[in-house]
C-alpha cells in the first residue's frame, strides 16, 4: 500500500523483489545488455508513475510484467524498422546465472530448459517462461498478454510438441 502512495523506499523493494523476473522476461524479446536495462529501467519509470491506478497491489507483479513486455515489444520493433535486431539467442545469460546454483542437477536441468526453448518462436518462449518458471496458470498469462486463453493454451500445447519432437527422452533427436 505504501507503494500506491509514493514510498519510494516500499516501491524500491517491489523492484527488488522481482528485478531477476524482470531480467529473465525482457531478455526474451531483446538481447543487448544496454537494451535489455534501459527497457526494465523505462518499466520502472512507467510502473511508478502509473502505480496509483493499480487498483489491487498484490497484482502488481503481474502488471509490471504487462509493462514490461509492452515496452520490449516496442523497443524490439524500433529496431526492427531501423533493422538493429539483435539476431540469435543468448543463452551465456543462463550460464552465468546457472553458476550461482547449488545443486548441479538443478544447474543442467536450467540450462537444459532454455536451451530447449531458444528455437521457439518469441510468442511461445514467453508464455512457457510464464506458465513454468513463474508459474502463472493459462488465464494469468491470458491477462498479462492480453490474448484469449485458448489461444495461450494452443501456443503452449504447440511450444510443448515442438520441445517434444526435438527431444526425446532428453536426447537431442536430429
């Protein structure tokens, strides 16, 4: 609640709270460091000056990342017209990230998944970051995208065959 009236300090540690979600979910859509922070930095501005319309606060995770994929769809699509996309897949994130984990398996079974994922394309990698690393249901993405369920259902059911058919059992099927 002290968010919605201006706490810098309780707005901070809403920020804080996520910021790592944040990371994971703009680097979908954008892979240039400098982009990718000056998108979440531009998401922050925006979710602080528009916090107070957020009618319930413990949505707020939800519509930061609304927020969020809007203005890297934008910034994505400036890039596009001025043809500055960054082309590839970094998955060098993960493995930085991935070295900070305890447990090994945990390690490989992370950098297994988003390895699995970087051939999607965008639309289907974000909504399996969604339903399984922030573990929203199919109506939560529905909200957060802004696209009918059964369609976020068919783009994961699709995503989820796509993954089957190049791997099975774990093995990489040619």
């Amino acid at each position: 609640m002290k968010a919605k009236k201006e706490d810098k300090e309780a707005f901070t540690q809403l920020i804080l709270n996520i910021k790592n979600d944040l990371y994971k979910i703009a680097k979908m859509r954008i892979t240039n460091e400098e982009d990718i922070q000056d998108v979440i930095q531009e998401t922050m501005i925006d979710a602080y000056k528009y916090i107070r319309k957020l009618k319930d606060i413990t949505k707020f995770k939800p519509w930061i990342i609304k927020i969020l994929i809007n203005n890297a769809n934008k910034m994505y699509n400036r890039k596009m017209n001025r043809k500055e996309v960054y082309n590839g897949y970094d998955i060098e994130f993960y493995k930085d990230e991935i070295k900070s984990c305890e447990d090994i398996k945990l390690k490989e079974d992370t950098l297994d998944f988003y390895e699995m994922i970087k051939e999607l394309k965008y639309e289907e990698r974000i909504i399996i970051i969604l339903y399984y690393s922030e573990k929203y249901t199919t109506k939560e993405i529905s909200n957060i995208l802004k696209i009918n369920e059964n369609t976020i259902k068919t783009r994961l059911s699709r995503a989820k065959e796509k993954i089957k058919n190049k791997y099975e059992g774990g093995k990489q099927v040619g």
